[in-house]
C-alpha cells in the first residue's frame, strides 16, 4: 500500500502549530486506505487499530511549518512518535495522523503511512521522521 494524504486531511493542514495531532498505529490488511475517509472512525479503530498492552496514541510534538518558496511547497514536521513498549503478539502495519479534536467520530484523517511490517515485541517503537520532513504539500508542475 502506498502512502497518502486525506483528502479532507489537506484542509486541516492550515492548524498544524495551533491544533493537536496525534499518531495511531494499524495493524492487519482490515483497512484499505482511501483519500476520501474524513474521520478516525472511517478506520475502524475497533478492529484495525493495535490494542496490546503499553499502546497508546501519541501527540506529534514539536511541530513545524516550513514555507519553501525555491521548491513550491510546505514542508510540516515534529518529533519522532515514540510508542513505548507495545506487548508482543500485533503487527504494525502503517501509521495514521489525524487532527484529534474530541473522539474518533470527529477527528479529523490527515495522511496515512505505510510501514514495513513489524511485529510488536515489548520493545520500545519510535518510528523516525524523515530528515526531509513529515510530509510536504506542493502545487505540482
């Protein structure tokens, strides 16, 4: 599966700095991605999301917004997401950013992350950010 932005997600951009974004972690092949889901609950969560022991979402911090005028775009990053240590017996298989507002009917999807599958065993996971960024808007050629 390849990786996307939300396509209600490109709106919600605009509140990067101001707003809290949180970090989920998929599991399974329960969820086919698709630019048109607008909320958390478009995920399933019940289903699709992990549940193990010493999982929680995390809240992206330390975000920026970068205006690039030379390359045409927005580059928007934060820190790395450190899940702690997730008890063992769960694949993680991507990794969703949504808006958080109050729940998962209202939470708004921002991108979706595929991941190479990795299977939870106790170990801390922090996923890493790129060097280049979360993510980045463009306007294209």
């Amino acid at each position: 599966m390849a990786n996307l932005i939300y396509n209600r997600g490109l709106d919600e951009l605009a509140a990067w700095t101001s707003s809290t974004y949180k970090f989920l972690c998929m599991k399974g092949t329960g969820y086919t991605p698709d630019k048109d889901h607008d909320f958390v609950a478009d995920l399933t969560p019940g289903s699709n999301e992990i549940a193990g022991a010493g999982y929680a979402r995390v809240t992206a911090s330390s975000k920026t917004r970068t205006v690039d005028d030379t390359l045409d775009r927005i580059t928007y990053d934060c820190d790395d997401p450190a899940f702690g240590s997730i008890v063992a017996g769960e694949t993680i298989t991507a990794i969703v950013l949504c808006r958080f507002v109050t729940n998962d009917a209202d939470s708004i999807l921002i991108a979706y992350f595929d991941v190479a599958d990795r299977a939870t065993n106790g170990a801390p996971f922090t996923p890493t950010i790129p060097a280049t960024g979360l993510l980045y808007t463009d306007q294209g050629t």
